[in-house]
C-alpha cells in the first residue's frame, strides 16, 4: 500500500505556514499538483513518490528529513527559534523543512559542530546515555594539566557538591608558559549542562574556549568556517544511524 500525505500537512511540513495559513493557500488556486492539476481541497491525499506539489508553479518535492552540519559561531544560540537573538536554525538558510532543530545543545559561546535536523529519532539515540555516542572537543584551559587532573577525568570528576560526572578522556596537546594556558582535548560519552566547563573548574582551572570537533562518526568538516554549513552526505548518516553501544 502507497503511502500518501493530506496536501496541507505536505505543506505545513515544508514550512509553507500554520496549517490554517497552509489551507487557505490552497482554496486560493496557488497549489497544483507537478501535473498541473489544481489542488482546492486541503484534504486531498498526495502519494508518496508518485508526484509533488507545486506552489505559484515552483515545484516543492516533499523532503522527510534533513540533516546539516553546521559550524556554529560564538554568539548563536543553539535553539530552534529565539524572538530577539540569531539562532542556530536561522543559520541553516536553505531548509525545506521548517521543523528543524539542534542535536544537543552548546553554549552561546563554544563553536564548532552542531548537527541540525527534524529526525527525532537519530536525535535520541545520539544524545541518550544509552548509547554513550563519544563527543570530543578542543578547550583552551588556564594553567597546566597535572598528573591528578590526568587521574580526576580517568575516574569521573566529582564536584564539590557530590555530583560526579562519568569518566572521561582527558589529552593534553600544547602548553603556553608565557600565557599560562594550555590546549587538550576531551572525549566524553555524557551530555550534561556546562559539563567541560563544570569538569575543569572543579579541578581548579577555568575554560577560556571551547569547540566541538566531533560527534560520534560525524567529524567537523576543516573546510567549512565558522557560521557556514552543508548537508550531510549519505555515508555520513548512515555512519551516525549506526552509532553507540547499547548498554541494556
């Protein structure tokens, strides 16, 4: 059996508008089928496959899912949409899908990759302890990485406060003595509120900055810059469908 969708969902999902907005769109004579046939009744069921709708004559192919890597620059908020600041979905200009959203969250001012897409479902199994995806980052830190910060991320960084955070994987790269600054990356499988950030400071230094390099297979593209993006390629989804370990 075809599966087929009502044209003011087919609408609404390609962010023509509300559906109320999407309804009277169509009853306006706008909306036809890729075969030129109008399309009066909002309800009328189109066939997946079989053909596409076209607004105003520009054909609008119906689009399940999208997936985009994005770089995100300091500043963005990672949200769907913000009513006074730039997020990370405005970024993403030439979406056909107006359901988008950010795969985690960083904050306004780390960088780096961000995932962005409507498939709630690739979301959950990238983000759930479940599955402990990997995300690694690169953090300038101040002072130096001693042997018991070495030993705190290898066993779980505890807070004052009790709180320990999972173990982690702590990689000194570079050191500056004349900034007292050091470069590492961090390899972690949990996702918590300002977790690099919150590790660091209860061993006693502090994050100067903060980017995202990867997120399980899914690897920053070193030829996009900061605020660009592009779709994901084929192998690249198919490598993050198959991401994680299930631990149950």
């Amino acid at each position: 059996m075809k599966t087929t969708r009502r044209a003011d969902k087919y609408l609404a999902d390609l962010g023509f508008g509300t559906r109320s907005e999407v309804r009277r769109l169509i009853r306006s004579g706008s909306v036809t089928t890729g075969d030129g046939q109008p399309v009066t009744d909002p309800a009328q069921q189109i066939p997946a496959g079989d053909f596409f709708l076209a607004v105003d004559g520009i054909p609008c192919p119906y689009v399940p899912f999208e997936y985009y890597m994005l770089n995100k620059p300091a500043g963005v908020l990672s949200a769907s949409r913000d009513h006074s600041r730039t997020t990370v979905v405005d970024l993403i200009d030439t979406a056909k899908r107006h359901d988008l959203f950010p795969v985690g969250r960083l904050d306004a001012d780390t960088t780096g990759l961000l995932l962005i897409t409507n498939d709630g479902a690739l979301a959950h199994r990238l983000l759930s302890p479940r599955w402990k995806v990997s995300k690694c980052y690169e953090a300038s830190i101040r002072g130096s990485v001693s042997e018991a910060m070495l030993r705190a991320f290898r066993e779980g960084v505890r807070e004052a406060s009790g709180e320990q955070f999972a173990p982690a994987v702590l990689t000194p790269l570079t050191a500056d003595e004349e900034s007292s600054t050091s470069l590492v990356h961090v390899v972690l499988t949990e996702g918590r509120y300002h977790e690099v950030k919150r590790m660091f400071a209860a061993c006693g230094s502090e994050v100067l900055t903060l980017k995202r390099l990867s997120m399980g297979p899914l690897v920053l593209d070193p030829a996009l810059p900061e605020g660009s993006f592009r779709a994901l390629t084929e192998q690249e989804i198919s490598a993050l469908k198959l991401s994680g370990k299930d631990l149950e």
